[in-house]
C-alpha cells in the first residue's frame, strides 16, 4: 500500500490531516496539539486493522469491487480529521461503507448509507463499453433482496446500530433524512452523467465548509463530465488516485 492511497507520518501533509477544522496556516501546534495526534493515529491504526479484517470477508464483484487501499484511506481521514457525519450512496456489499462505520465507531459518529438494491438502479446506459455490455447479464441473475439483506445481517451483529443507518431508497428520495450537515460524502451510485449531476446537487450542498466529496469511478466519461460542477459549491480536488477522486469544500 502505498500513496496516494496510504497516510503516514511522513507523507502526511494537509489536506489529508487537519485536526482543527478552523485551523488556517500559518498555523503552530501545541504540545496538545500534538498529543492530540498521537491519540488519533492509534485509533486510526485500530481502526485500519479492523476495516481490513472485514473488508476481506467482502469479494468484490460485478457491481462493487472498491479497493481495500481506498477504504483504509477513508478509515485514515475519517478519524485523523474527526469526520463524525458520513453519508455514501451506492453502498452494495459494503466494501467502501463498512470502512466508513467503523471510522465512525472509533470517534464518535454516524455513517448513513443509501442504496435501492434494484435493477433499475443498476442499469446504467453510459457505462464505458465492455461493462455496459455486461450489464443486462449481471443485472438478471443477481438476487438483490439477498444481497440487502446479507449486508444489513452483518452490520447488525458487528457494529452498533448507534454507528450506522441503511436507506434502502434511491438518494433522490433520501435526502430530507438527511438533517445534519455532512463532513463526508461518498457519491458511488448509478454513474449515469444526469443521475451523477442530481447526487452532486442535492448532497454536496448539506457537506459542510472544509468537508470532503469523495467520487468513485472518475475515469468513466460519464462521472468526469459532472467533476467540474463541484467548484460550483467552492470545492477543490485534493486527490486523484485514477479511478477515484477526493474534493475538498473550502472553508
């Protein structure tokens, strides 16, 4: 594992780690400051631990195959920035969400995710070409109920129900459950150019000043065509790692 996707002591640079969100350079830490730290990089090393563990019980498929490097990433920013409010839409197995509740878990705060688990939510028609074409096939012999309720069976006898929620909706009719404002977004559902352009304008609008946007599969057409609409919303791309990217609302 290895940067971008890693944070260590010595690549470790702002954006990825800002302990206070109100912190503006030129800014000098304090020995609390640093005691601080310390604290939160060994809860982020549990937390890596535990996120790899269940991550390797999850094989990727068709649908899902987020890399575990990206999950302990989001493991890593998550509790090193104190991201207590994280919501992703396009959940599936769990690959990216599980690491988000367990985050969550170490520092006090929620993950909410939001998934239909139908076909329709799978079909998308702008795919690049040899997924597209694979589409119809994987869509009809997938049991989706199943799916949902594997996921939400081990969620519940792993995490406390206090760390987590499942929306089995679309995000268009999830978003007034959402009443807090969010320090985490990770937009992964159907990456159709419009259905992509309506997560980025009813969600990023609730992500908070100085919150991440963190969108998934940003070498697609599709997806990449909706990227420039984020600096709308006073966001600025903090990290590009191909096939994922990480954004950053400015404070």
């Amino acid at each position: 594992m290895n940067p971008p996707y890693a944070v260590t002591d010595n690549n470790m640079n702002p954006p990825y780690v800002k302990t206070n969100h109100n912190m503006n350079p030129p800014y000098v830490k304090t020995p609390k400051d640093f005691q601080q730290d310390m604290i939160l990089l060994k809860l982020s090393i549990k937390a890596h631990m535990e996120a790899r563990a269940i991550i390797g019980t999850i094989p990727p498929d068709f649908f899902g195959g987020g890399p575990t490097e990206k999950g302990i990433w989001l493991v890593d920013t998550i509790v090193r920035n104190q991201l207590r409010n994280c919501v992703e839409i396009g959940v599936w197995r769990g690959r990216s969400f599980i690491p988000l509740v367990v985050a969550v878990k170490y520092i006090g705060g929620h993950a909410v995710g939001i998934d239909p688990y139908t076909a329709e939510a799978m079909a998308e028609s702008e795919a690049p070409a040899p997924i597209l074409a694979d589409i119809p096939k994987n869509v009809r012999v997938t049991d989706f109920d199943k799916v949902y309720r594997e996921l939400l069976m081990m969620l519940q006898t792993t995490f406390n129900s206090s760390h987590f929620t499942l929306f089995r909706k679309t995000a268009q009719n999830t978003v007034d459950d959402i009443r807090f404002t969010i320090d985490l977004l990770h937009i992964d559902g159907n990456h159709d150019r419009e259905l992509v352009a309506v997560d980025i304008a009813l969600y990023v609008p609730k992500v908070r000043p100085g919150g991440w946007i963190i969108l998934d599969d940003t070498d697609w057409q599709s997806v990449q065509s909706t990227l420039k609409s984020l600096k709308n919303y006073n966001a600025r791309q903090v990290l590009d790692a191909g096939s994922w990217q990480a954004w950053r609302k400015q404070l």
